[in-house]
C-alpha cells in the first residue's frame, strides 16, 4: 500500500510575520496525519484504539529538514511511510508537500508505553498490522 497521506491548508495563526508556516507546526501536521491514519483505518477513534490495547504511543525522536516554506493559505499534503516497525517502537518518515514539491522531510521514531505504567510496552497485533500496510515495514 502506498504512504498514508492528508491534506491540509496552512492556516494564519500557523503563520509568523512573513506569511509563512512557522517550523514546529509541521510536527503538528504530521501528528494531526497520523490521527487521521488512526481515524480511517481503525473502527475506533485513536484514543479509544489505544486505550482498549492498554497502550499509548510517544515521540522518542525527531528529525525534520526545512526545504522550502508553505505559506499562508496555501494547501499542503503530508504523506506518512512506516519504515520500521520493531518490538515496542515504529519509525515513520514523512514528506510535507505542496503540488509535488517537497517543503519538509521528517523522520520520526514512536516507542509504545503501558497507559498504567508508562514503561515501554510490545506493539499490539492489531496496531502492528495496520501500521504495516503503509510501508515496508
């Protein structure tokens, strides 16, 4: 299956002076893409899906190269890949779009943890099976 993608449009108070999309919202783009994923693939919404596997998932690292800004208004595509997934971790790339121009390219490592421990915590099969469909994993 190809990468998981969401489009979205940069909103104002995303913006700084210049009218372009401020650096650290796009890992709020990425998270929000993810939810989506969450959202469409799973008969639950993503708090419920992980809360009923008993877990929760954590941004352990992230890593993101600014090549060109998106600006005010304009529509961006986020596309989320699952690179690896191991025992209690995933590593998702992602690649923030506009009309085919690439503006961002992130590469994002997730650990899952225990909801009454929050100690790392095994990847539950239902989760690891549908992240699996988006990438070589």
């Amino acid at each position: 299956m190809p990468a998981f993608t969401y489009s979205l449009r940069v909103r104002f108070n995303e913006c700084d002076p210049q009218r372009v999309a401020f650096n650290a919202n796009y890992l709020t783009y990425i998270d929000i893409a993810i939810t989506d994923l969450y959202r469409q693939h799973f008969d639950d919404s993503y708090a419920e899906v992980m809360e009923s596997n008993g877990v929760d998932v954590v941004v352990a690292e992230a890593n993101l190269k600014f090549l060109a800004p998106a600006r005010f208004d304009e529509e961006i595509e986020v596309a989320i890949t699952v690179e690896r997934l191991g025992n209690t971790s995933m590593e998702v790339s992602s690649l923030i779009s506009r009309d085919g121009e690439a503006l961002v390219t992130a590469e994002l490592r997730y650990v899952f943890v225990d909801i009454a421990t929050w100690e790392k915590t095994p990847i539950p099969a239902p989760i690891r099976e549908t992240m699996a469909k988006f990438g070589p994993a």
